[in-house]
C-alpha cells in the first residue's frame, strides 16, 4: 500500500519531532531512559529518513549519533 503525501507529512514529523527530543537531551541521557536498542532503532529510522529527504547534514548527524552509541556499548560490554 502507497502512503499518502499527508501520511508521510505526518511521520517526517514524527521522527522530526523524536530526533528535536534528543537533540535537547544528553544523548547518553536519552539511550539509557529508553535503552540503547531503542534509542539505536529511533536513530536508524531518522537516518533512513534523512536519505529519503536527501538531508545529507541530519544522514552525518545521525550517523555520528549511531557511532558514539555504539562506541558507547562496546565499551560497556568489556
């Protein structure tokens, strides 16, 4: 099923609004209240719609935001 421009409208909003949350936030803040799963998920799927949009400065931004998390956890793990 094709989504509408509307329903698109609505879920770039979405992750606008979830990525604006986090900006605000420490990021380590933000991984460890919603788990660094989560917080890994919500960051791909922003990067995802970064490309969609051809956002190529919030792509680097959430890529770099997906490095640090996972830099952060290899180092949690040892």
């Amino acid at each position: 099923m094709t989504k509408t421009s509307n329903e698109n409208s609505q879920i770039y909003a979405a992750f606008d609004k979830a990525y604006e949350e986090h900006k605000r936030t420490a990021p380590a803040q933000w991984a460890i209240e919603r788990g660094i799963d989560a917080a890994e998920e919500v960051m791909i799927d922003y990067l995802l719609l970064k490309v969609q949009q051809k956002d190529w400065h919030g792509v680097s931004d959430a890529a770099n935001d997906l490095r640090e998390m996972s830099a952060r956890r290899e180092k949690n793990s040892d």
